[in-house]
C-alpha cells in the first residue's frame, strides 16, 4: 500500500504533467463535427479519468449552438474559435451548471467570436492561459499545505487508521476547497447575470 507522502508526490507529478490546448495547436482549417470531436478526444482525454468517455459529444456540442454559447457552424463545419469555446466549455463544465456558463460565455461569444474582435478569441484564450504556469505553482505550494496541515491530525490513532483518516483530512481539505471556489464562481455568475439579464431566446 502507498504511503501518503507517496501519494502527495504523485498528485505533484501528476500536476506536472497536466498539458492544456495551445491556440496554435488548433488545426488552421475548419472541421466537420467527427473531426472536432476527434480532436478534444485527443488532446483533452488525457487529463479526464480512465473510463473511455467521451470528451465532448456531438450531442453536447450541437447543444451548445442551440443554446447559442458560440455561433452556430457554417456549413457544418468548425472554426478555430469554436474550437477555442469548445475548451472552454470543457474546463467549466466539470465545475458548474450549464446555466452559468451561459451567463459566463454569452458575452465573449458576443463581442469576441468574430475576426476583427477586439482582442480576437485566440488573443484572448492565450493571455488567459498565460496565467497558467504561475497558478500551478500556487497551486501546488496549496495542496503540500493542505497535506501537512491533514498529516498533523489525529495524532492518537493506531498508525493503520492514523494513516487513512489523515488521508481522509487531506481529501476533505481539497473538496472543501473546490466547493467555496465553486460558490464564489456561481456568485460571481449570479451577479452578472443580475446586471445584464440574459437576452430573451426566439422560438
């Protein structure tokens, strides 16, 4: 069995090797749908659990057009910056409802989708994840934190239990974690939402 300073090293390696999808890794051309899925399987599946699921569906992804999170493709075909919605999607979709997404990306669909934007999708998506490097930095000086803190509890169990339970701690930390960041981005939706309440859908 794994120690836990064992385990906390390979979430370390783990976080290392995590690779996100640059702008210059999209494909300079548009895509049919198969090829569009095809291309999240590949370049996203690797950060998602082994269980053979699927990325993004066509399903997923034709509900996204009908609920106008991007501009719905030309000829059956992907650009580049539906492509860079597409990863967007992705990331917020493992954190928080459909319905806030919406509100989050709606205006970024609206005034940076198309060429000439101000910056342009791809500008954008690059500086945000420009930020990357040191946030993984942050966050990995926050997990050691986190797994000190746990290692320190429970002090009086027999070392088989001691061991799990403070596993355990470590865990709990973490989930306690993704759920206040998780109210603070509904909080942050909700607001904006508030401001500028969504447009009303045609029939």
């Amino acid at each position: 069995m794994k120690t836990n300073e064992e385990r906390l090293q390979e979430l370390m390696d783990f976080l290392d090797s995590l690779t996100r999808i640059h702008a210059s890794d999209i494909p300079g051309i548009d895509l049919y749908m198969d090829q569009v899925t095809t291309f999240m399987d590949s370049h996203l599946s690797a950060s998602g659990r082994a269980d053979g699921e699927t990325v993004l569906t066509k399903t997923m992804i034709n509900n996204y057009a009908k609920n106008r999170l991007f501009p719905p493709p030309v000829k059956k075909k992907y650009s580049e910056n539906h492509i860079i919605m597409l990863i967007l999607i992705y990331y917020f979709k493992n954190v928080i409802s459909f319905h806030d997404i919406e509100q989050l990306l709606s205006p970024i669909s609206e005034r940076h989708f198309d060429k000439g934007s101000v910056p342009e999708l791809s500008a954008l998506y690059e500086e945000i994840f420009s930020l990357e490097e040191e946030q993984r930095r942050r966050l990995k000086e926050d997990v050691r934190a986190k797994f000190h803190a746990a290692s320190e509890t429970f002090a009086d169990a027999g070392y088989e239990d001691r061991e799990y339970l403070r596993l355990f701690a470590f865990i709990c930390e973490l989930a306690f974690d993704v759920y206040l960041k998780k109210q603070m981005i509904e909080l942050l939706a909700e607001q904006l939402r508030e401001e500028n309440p969504p447009k009303k859908k045609k029939t």
